[in-house]
C-alpha cells in the first residue's frame, strides 16, 4: 500500500509519521471493579457515587453507593456480555462492578483514548463463546494512535465533546417534544382540551359505525435471508411496520417469485394497517397509510381497514385515537391466546371497540395540530441523524490525524 508524504501504515491505518501507536499497557494501568450486588446497593443510604457495570443504558449505571473506589478521569469498557467492548469516558468519584475494565492514563487525554477505543474495541472482542469478552489482557495490547503532544489530543477531544454536547442537546429537546405531543394526545384525543371553535358533545360509537370490514393478507413466502433493497421489489410487509400510528413502509422482505401470484392486498391511501396476530406487545399496533403502495402486500397477520363510504371521517385522526395510551390499552385487552409469546385479536371485538366521536371538522383540527408535532419531531429526528453522522465524520477525520487542529 502506497502512503502519502508525511505519514505512515500502522495497525490502525495509515497515521501522521509524527504520531504515535502506543499499546494501552504502555500509557495506562489497567484493572476492573469488584463484585457489587443489587443488596448492597439496596442497603445504600446515601446513594451519592455512580456503580458502573456491564449495562450501557442510562450511561451504564448500576445503582449507586455511600463510597466510592475510584476518583478521576479514567476510560471504562464492559468486559463480558452483549455489550462487550462499550467504551465510556469517566470523570468524577465513581464504582465498578467485577465485568466493567478500568483504564487509567498516565498522561494522554481520557475523552481522546475512550474515543479511539470506541472504534478499536469491537474489533477485539471474542465472540466464539457463548458469552462475549473483552479481556484485560486483551485490552492491555490493543494500540492507539497517539498525537505527539497532550494539546493536540485536547484540541481533537474537544471538538468531539461538543460534538456529544450538540447531539445530547437533541436529544432532549426531542424528548421533550414527545413528551409535549404524549400530553397533547391526552387532552385533544379525550376532550378534555377542546380547540377553539368547537364545542358540543362527542358521540359515542363503537368502531364499526366507520369501519365497514377488516381485510388480512395472505400467507406469502419471502426469499430467505432477503430483505429489501430500496429497489420497488415485490414485498410482503413485516409487522413491524406499524408503531404508535405510523406506517413504515420499508419494514418489508422480498416475496419469493413463486409465491408473487398469491400476494393481493396492497396498503391503500388512507387506510389503516393494524397488527392482528403478534406478540403481545406488538399486538394492536395501527399505522395510518399516507400513500398507496402497489409493490408491498399484507400478510395474513395484518388487518387493512375498509372503511364505509358515508363515514365522513378523518382517518389520520382515528390512527391517533387508536394509538393513544388509553385506547391502545383496549385494543390489546381484546388479544387473546394460549401462548405467552402470540396474540390474536377477533374481527369482531375490535369492530366493537367503543370510541368517542367529535364532529368530522374537530376530527381533522386536532389530526392537524397533532402532523405538526409530528413533523417537527420528525425534522429534529433527521437533525439529530444529521449531527451523528457529522460526527462519526470527525472521528475519521481526527482520530487518524488526515484532518490537524494543531
């Protein structure tokens, strides 16, 4: 492999010829926590120092304890377990548990070094074991790409840290929205808000008073192992499609050829596609389908609604209804089964199910304030998306040194 000027062809890839691949041995000392139960942080009565252990939700905290064993900035990785090889930047007084690694650099930036690692770990990882490790004598060997000096690795962690700053603070705010859009539900969707202009009493009808028939697909093959490629593939639609009221159209896998000609119902404009048959926390779920879809058919574990043609009703609104946390809580109380892993709903207790109906303009008022929320929510989404993929970007960038901030 040819290398540019300047630089050089590491186990890492190719580097500045002024940087460094340090093993993690050399500039750090490396350990692990202790064996921390659930009682002993039950018998906490402080709870003030963070325990850290193989979990990497909620920053993988455990719990918390009156002490502390560990003080300063340090780099953590998850030893055993699914999320072997997690890298964690740490700053403060905190605990380790027995399958969390500590790193304590003699000189080098912390934030830079767990960055690095981030990207290097996964690839150490021993996955021919039931359980997935990443040793500490393991750890000890992995190299890193090291800039000369201590200024040059804050500079590049700083850049990455308001990189973080900036995705943590979308994260937030998009948190935030959907709780906002959650409350809005809750008062636009019952009547307990009313916009302005509309007044008057709801009418009380069960589902079917606008829903004429619930049509399933049929039991169609897929091709093993394919799923979709973008491309306009015949499909057969995955349950997963539906969520909270959204239809996903790309949740499919591509219909094997010999079954094409059995597939017949297609997502129509403004229907709704309801999951029927499914796991009991998926059962129930509604999607509202802003566009028809002639390349994409229904299984048979999908409904697709049909609705009466005097309806006068906004469908996107009903999505939202059925969708709501009270409503959606119905709707699963009507699956039964026998197996704890499968539900299925009966056409006709869903048909049933009792609704409250404001006038077909109220109807398409609150579907409105409610696509808004939406569409925001789903700008920030894409923002935040954005901003991610900015930042992995800069980690390629600066981590290898083909971009200098010093």
């Amino acid at each position: 492999m040819e290398v540019t000027r300047g630089y050089k062809l590491t186990d890492f890839g190719v580097i500045p010829a002024d940087w460094n691949a340090e093993a993690i041995e050399d500039i750090a000392t490396v350990g692990r926590g202790r064996v921390i139960s659930h009682k002993e942080i039950a018998r906490s009565r402080i709870s003030q120092f963070p325990v850290y252990s193989s979990q990497t939700s909620d920053n993988g905290i455990m719990g918390y304890l009156d002490a502390y064993e560990f003080e300063g900035e340090y780099v953590t990785w998850t030893t055993d377990g699914a999320n072997a090889g997690t890298v964690f930047a740490r700053d403060g007084r905190f605990n380790c548990t027995n399958v969390c690694g500590t790193i304590k650099l003699k000189s080098a930036n912390h934030f830079f070094i767990a960055s690095v690692l981030g990207k290097l770990s996964p690839r150490h990882v021993s996955r021919h074991l039931g359980n997935p490790k990443l040793m500490n004598d393991v750890m000890k060997r992995i190299k890193v790409p090291l800039p000369p000096t201590r200024a040059e690795q804050d500079l590049i962690a700083e850049a990455l840290t308001d990189a973080d700053t900036l995705l943590a603070g979308l994260d937030r705010l998009i948190a935030k929205k959907r709780d906002l859009k959650r409350a809005a539900m809750q008062q636009l969707l019952t009547g307990q808000t009313r916009l302005p202009g509309f007044h008057g009493e709801w009418e009380a009808r069960p589902l079917s008073a606008v829903v004429a028939d619930l049509e399933a697909g049929v039991s169609v093959n897929s091709v093993a192992g394919a799923s979709h490629s973008g491309s306009a593939e015949p499909g057969i639609l995955k349950t997963s499609c539906v969520s909270d009221g959204a239809f996903d159209p790309a949740e499919y896998k591509v219909i094997d050829p010999r079954d094409l000609a059995r597939a017949r119902l297609n997502p129509q404009r403004n229907s709704l596609i309801i999951s029927r048959m499914n796991t009991p926390n998926l059962v129930g779920e509604v999607g509202f389908v802003e566009h028809h879809c002639p390349d994409l058919f229904l299984p048979d574990r999908l409904w697709m609604t049909r609705f009466r043609p005097d309806s006068r009703l906004c469908t996107k609104w009903l999505a939202y209804v059925m969708s709501s946390p009270a409503v959606k809580r119905a709707i699963k109380d009507l699956a039964s089964g026998t197996s704890g892993s499968m539900k299925n709903i009966a056409k006709g207790k869903l048909l049933a199910l009792p609704l409250a109906f404001p006038t077909p303009q109220e109807q398409e008022a609150i579907a409105t304030v409610l696509s808004d929320m939406d569409a925001e929510l789903t700008a920030l989404q894409a923002r935040r998306d954005k901003t991610r993929a900015l930042k992995q970007g800069m980690m390629q960038e600066l981590l290898t040194g083909r971009t200098r901030l010093l």
